[in-house]
C-alpha cells in the first residue's frame, strides 16, 4: 500500500459535494486520516463564492498516475466541468498533491505539486494529517512548511461542525485503525471567528486520552550506546583506554536514558485523570517553561522555553501537566518546529478547548558552535488554534506573555 495525500475543495452546494466525495475516495483505498474542513476565500477572484477545503490520507495500491485518473473520473462524476478558466466555481476539487517518496513532472502530473510550497491553507491541512511526513526528495516536513507559510488572521476559518461529519465519515474500530496505520494522526478542532462562544459537544475525557496512547518504546539499550560511543571515540582518534574516557560510553548511555526520556512515557500515566470541570472561560497561560532537547539533525542541544495557552471548554488540566507534556516531547530527538506542533495538539485533543497557543523561543548549539557559528541567534515558533486566530485574542495573550511577574 502506498501513501497518498490529497487535497479536497469545493464552493459549489460545498457541504453536499465536500463530504460525498468520501464515499468515492473510500472505494480508491483506505483513508488513514482527514484534516479539519476550512472555510477560505476563492482564489483569484474575491467575488467567487467561499470554499471548503481540506486533505486526506489515503493508503492505496494504485498507481500515482492511476489515481489521478480515477480521481479526474471522481470530479466529473460529481458534476465537475474543466475550463480554461482555472479559477472557476466547482463541485468538487481532488488534487493528487503527494505519493509517498515519488517526485515526478513528466507533463501529467508534478508530485509534490508546486501550489503545497505557496498555499498556507494546503501546508496547514496536511501538516494535520501527517506533521513529520518530510517532503521529497530534500524537505522540509510538513509541519515545518505550515510554519514558514503561516497564512493571515481569518484567511482560513476552521468549520468545527464539518470537521465533525469528517471525522464521524472515515471513523473506523480502533483495531482497524491500527492496522492501517502506525504512524499516530491529529485533527486539532478549534474554533473559527464566526464560532466563538459556542458550546463544544460533550467529551468523554478518558476515553480521548486512551485513544491517544502509545505503548512506551523499548528501554534504551545501554550496553548498544556505550558500544557505539567506543566507535566513535576510536574513529575521531581517541583511545577509549585511556583513563579519563574508561568510563565515558557508560556515562553517555546514562546520560542519553535521561537526555530521551521522553520516548518511554505513557500520556495516560502523565495525565493521570486530572481534570477538573470548570465555569472558567478565560486564558490559562502557563509561561516561562524552561526545557531541553536535541536536534535531531546533528544531536546537540537545544533548550529554550515554551509557553502554553488554552481557552477551556468545561474542563481545566492540572498545572503540572502542561509542563510534564512540554517535557515529553523535548526529551526526545526534535525538530522545534515539530515539537511546537506536537504539544499544541496534544493539548487540543485532550480538551478540545476554545483555542490553544504554543509559542516556543529556543537556542540550537548546531548553529551556535558549528555551522554559521551564530551564538545569539534564536528560533522562535508557534502554533494557534482556534480562538487565537482572532488577532484581538492573540494580543491579549501577548499582554499577559509580556507582564511582569
């Protein structure tokens, strides 16, 4: 089976067409994953009628040129007419846009297609399907290229109730799930401009956070590291001999146990139930989360601090965890454009809040003490949903990023 990534559209009767087009894709394969649905402007023209759009994941053992074909079939089956005029209203859009590690441009079909690298709304609904999916042949991952073509306030709105027939349109029994995928799949649902103050669907909190469990990885395997450490050692010139480096492979190991904890911890033992319900609709922010992690480009360091914003929905996470969850991920081999995504939505899965922010500011000793040499160069990224895509809301939590203590 291959992996396929494909873009939905359309801004005619968008509703009835957007959501039949599942009952085609699901005879083309098996649908893995299905972004939240978007409202966005048509492009090229600022009176055409608002889209739907959003992508899909589909495992399939067709071709990328059979694919195609049966999804340029799908589009005039339901209605869909090609003009020369690119921009025209339609029924439905199905756009092949990435196979697996194909890369092609043959005259039919350019994969990865070029419009991914300038569309934030189609860098932003696939980097849900699918964050570390890393582009071919070179990159960047998906989640990486959602963060460069971060689109305007309200050029995007997420329609949380067509997010919700989507979800409840490719459910399948968690055995099944599995199965077609062991890669684990977010869809953050927040909410839109036009949806603020309204009351999210009861959530049966347990449950949510089971589905996100993922059995711990192996223990570390110390003797393996210490092993490896030798090698390297000998390899740069050392000799792991000599008194002050007899005991480094065993230190490393035990310090890398340490250094990628966060590859052995349970989310359902680190939430460990606390939540508690709340009347409470205002900003939780919880700032200043100092953390460390390695690149996992070249295993150095990088350390920062993250900070984590949500507008509850009924239910409040006990303080300790959002901490304990920012932790999780950095103790891992990262990206910090990734990890920024990985805790934003983990926080919204577990509550489904009003929004959530995470905004993280690191240092990376790659680009500090090799490379460009750069010590006082600073990364920062973030990621917004729901609520804080409305930029009154965001800057009221810049005003409360900025107080004093």
């Amino acid at each position: 089976m291959n992996d396929a990534y494909i873009f939905i559209g359309s801004n005619v009767e968008r509703e009835k067409n957007f959501l039949g087009a599942f009952s085609y894709l699901r005879a083309l394969g098996d649908i893995v994953a299905a972004s939240p649905v978007y409202d966005t402007l048509a492009l090229g023209s600022d009176d055409a009628p608002r889209f739907y759009n959003g992508a899909v994941w589909l495992k399939t053992k067709l071709s990328p040129h059979a694919l195609r074909n049966e999804l340029r079939a799908t589009e005039h089956a339901m209605g869909r007419v090609r003009t020369a005029d690119k921009n025209a209203p339609r029924p439905i859009d199905l756009d092949l846009v990435l196979y697996g590690e194909a890369t092609l441009d043959d005259g039919e079909l350019i994969l990865p297609a070029p419009e991914i690298f300038e569309r934030p709304f189609m860098a932003r609904a696939l980097a849900h399907l699918n964050p570390d999916y890393v582009i071919p042949p070179d990159g960047p991952t998906l989640a990486e290229l959602a963060c460069r073509l971060r689109g305007k306030p309200g050029e995007m709105i997420e329609i949380l109730e067509m997010s919700e027939r989507v979800h409840k349109e490719i459910e399948l029994p968690v055995e099944e799930r599995a199965v077609m995928s062991e890669q684990r799949t977010f869809t953050a649902r927040g909410f839109g401009d036009e949806e603020w103050g309204n009351p999210m669907p009861g959530l049966e909190t347990p449950r949510l956070l089971e589905a996100l469990r993922v059995a711990p990885e192996k223990e570390l395997a110390p003797q393996a590291i210490a092993d490896a450490v030798r090698t390297i050692l000998v390899n740069v010139g050392e000799d792991p001999t000599r008194e002050g480096l007899l005991k480094t492979p065993e230190r490393v190991a035990k310090a890398y146990k340490e250094l990628l904890a966060g590859y052995t911890v349970d989310p359902v033992a680190l939430i460990n139930d606390a939540f508690f319900d709340t009347e409470y609709h205002d900003m939780v922010v919880v700032k200043d989360i100092e953390f460390f992690s390695m690149c996992e480009h070249h295993m150095l360091p990088f350390f920062g601090k993250a900070h984590v914003a949500y507008i509850p929905e009924g239910q409040v996470l006990g303080l300790s965890k959002i901490p304990r969850i920012v932790d999780m991920y950095a103790r891992r081999l990262q990206l910090q454009e990734k990890m920024t995504h990985q805790i934003a939505d983990f926080v919204q899965e577990l509550l489904h809040p009003r929004g959530v922010a995470v905004i993280v500011t690191g240092q990376h000793m790659c680009s500090m003490m090799r490379g460009v040499n750069k010590p006082d160069a600073k990364m920062v990224t973030q990621v917004m949903y729901g609520a804080f895509q409305d930029p009154q809301v965001r800057e009221q939590l810049n005003e409360r990023l900025r107080a004093e203590d």
